[in-house]
C-alpha cells in the first residue's frame, strides 16, 4: 500500500508539539528540512509539511502499516474532522481565518460531496470579499464536486479579475453535471 493518508492538524497545534507527539509514540526522526519534517514509525512514514496551495499543515503516512499508523496519529495529534469545518467558518475573525477554514475544508474533502462542506464552500463562494471567494475557488478543484458547477459558473463574471480569471480554471476540474 503506497497511497499517502493525510490528516490535517488544527491551526493551533505546533510542529514541535506534532514532532513531540510523533517519538513519543515510538517513531524517529528521517528529516528535518525548513517546510518539512519526516519520520520512521512503526513500519510508515510521517510527514508533516504545509500545503502550499491550501495553506494548511498536513501529516502524510505512507507505507505498509500507514491505516495503523495514521489512525494512533489521529487519536494523539489534535486533527480537523469535517464536522469543525462550519465552526471554523462561521468562527472565522478575518479573512486569513476564512481562507484557513476553506483550506481545510479542501483538505478534508473526498470525491463523494458533503452535504455540510458543500454548504460552507458555497457560502464562500458568494462571499463579499474577493479573497475568500478565490480561497473557495482552490478549495472547489481539490474535490471538484460538479454540485458546485453553478456557483462556480457564476464567478465567471465577477467584479474582482483574479476571481474572473481562477473561475474557468476550475471550472475545467470539476466533474460533470
């Protein structure tokens, strides 16, 4: 098994408090670049890095045990689920904290729409603010859920040009209607 298992850490966990978390649960440090950081554990490998399209941290797993892995990960890092995805939206006090919702939102999502992320991620899309209407549209071509098509569709036209000019882009990503 070589696919890579991502979870994404909450925004208030540091990569120390993750590396901390990581040996203590048996596993040894590979790497340790400036925007990455692996490990050996228990028969998978660990990465924590930053997604740079998505601007969240993520903890890759690979390798013959990563489910395993992954899963003792997720018990002892604090890690988003898509049910905080509302929360953090709706909690959100800026547009950086907006634009850090959709990411993860982008980062929690699986082929098969949700009815809740689709929900948020719509309402990004219609935000006023130009930023976070772009931030939705990077988040709408990870899942590239056509549900969306439409919303998207509509940014074709909108008043901000970087939102005109990314609304095609992803419109070419997204499933059909």
């Amino acid at each position: 098994m070589t696919d890579e298992r991502f979870l994404t850490p909450r925004y208030d966990v540091s990569w120390d408090d993750i590396g901390d978390e990581v040996e203590r649960l048996g596993g040894t440090r590979v790497t340790d670049e400036d925007d990455a950081v692996e490990w050996q554990l228990d028969g998978a490998r660990v990465r924590l890095f930053e997604d740079s399209a998505l601007h969240v941290d993520q903890l890759g797993v690979t390798g013959e045990r990563r489910d395993d892995v992954a899963d003792a990960l997720a018990r002892a890092v604090p890690v988003h689920g898509p049910e905080d995805v509302p929360g953090l939206f709706d909690g959100a006090e800026g547009i950086g904290d907006l634009e850090h919702a959709l990411g993860v939102l982008a980062s929690l999502a699986t082929s098969e729409p949700d009815p809740m992320l689709v929900e948020v991620l719509r309402r990004g899309l219609a935000h006023e603010d130009p930023d976070v209407r772009h931030a939705a549209l990077v988040a709408a071509s990870v899942p590239a859920w056509a549900v969306v098509r439409d919303d998207v569709e509509r940014l074709t036209h909108d008043e901000d040009a970087d939102v005109r000019a990314m609304a095609p882009i992803v419109l070419r990503t997204l499933g059909p209607a």
